[in-house]
C-alpha cells in the first residue's frame, strides 16, 4: 500500500475531528516535551489547547514561542496530520470554565463533558493558540 499526502481540504477536516493530539515543544535544557493533548480547531482557523499557565507545557510553550501538534488515526488504514507554527498564550480568566466545559463535551460527550468540567479549571488557565504554518499529512489508503 502505498502512501499520500491529503489535500489542504482533506487534512484540515481530519485534524478538525476528534483526536487525541500530541504537542511537541522545545526546551532548552533537553529534548523537546512531547504530551497529549485535547485540542480545537476549525479548518481556517487555529488549533487550541487548554493548560494551566504554570503546567510545563504552559511555561515551555510561552518560553519558546512555537510548537507542532500531530494527530493521528489509530485504525487502519492510518492517518495522520502534523501542524507547526508560532504560539500565543492567553490567560483565560472568568471564561475559562465554559471552554474547559465545551472541550470536555467535544471529547467525553455532554454528560461527562459537563461532569468533567465541574469537578475544577486551573485558576491560571490559559488557552495556547497554534497557527499552523506548516502541514505534514499522509493517508495511507491513498496509492502513490
């Protein structure tokens, strides 16, 4: 079998799709963190990610500036999407709440998703925001 990049149409609505992502940033003092992740995102638009302000990832994300988020189907035939590109961190405040509630509804379903989100959001919630810059995609259902 062989493999094939998706189409801008094709990657952008599999990486809008309910996936576990991996984000991968640098650090300085080592390799780069590589931690899942629930995320967002809307095809033209940006991909975010919910965090505590002082979580690792949080303070590598705003140290650096720039990160990648891969996303991956598990099942045959696999898929995946890559994104790369800068950050901008912003501190959440009183609406942190409704976007942890609406993530966990994206992920966990209404019930849960409500239940998740009442059981607590970090008082520094912060939303990282990844404009994707660079695209990496393979289906490999595709022929080459």
């Amino acid at each position: 079998m062989g493999t094939q990049s998706m189409t801008e149409g094709e990657r952008q609505e599999f990486l809008a799709g309910v996936h576990v992502g991996v984000l991968a940033i640098e650090r300085a003092d080592g390799p780069p963190l590589a931690v899942p992740v629930w995320y967002g995102y809307r095809p033209g638009g940006v991909v975010e990610v919910l965090t505590s302000g002082r979580s690792l990832k949080g303070r590598l994300v705003a140290a650096a500036g720039r990160a990648s988020l891969c996303a991956q189907q598990e099942e045959l035939p696999y898929r995946f999407v890559t994104v790369e590109g800068p950050v901008e961190v912003e501190e959440l405040g009183e609406e942190a709440r409704i976007q942890v509630e609406e993530l966990a509804i994206r992920y966990l379903g209404e019930e849960l998703g409500r239940s998740y989100a009442a059981g607590g959001v970090a008082d520094d919630e912060v939303v990282l925001r990844l404009t994707p810059e660079r695209w990496l995609s393979v289906d490999y259902s595709k022929p080459t």
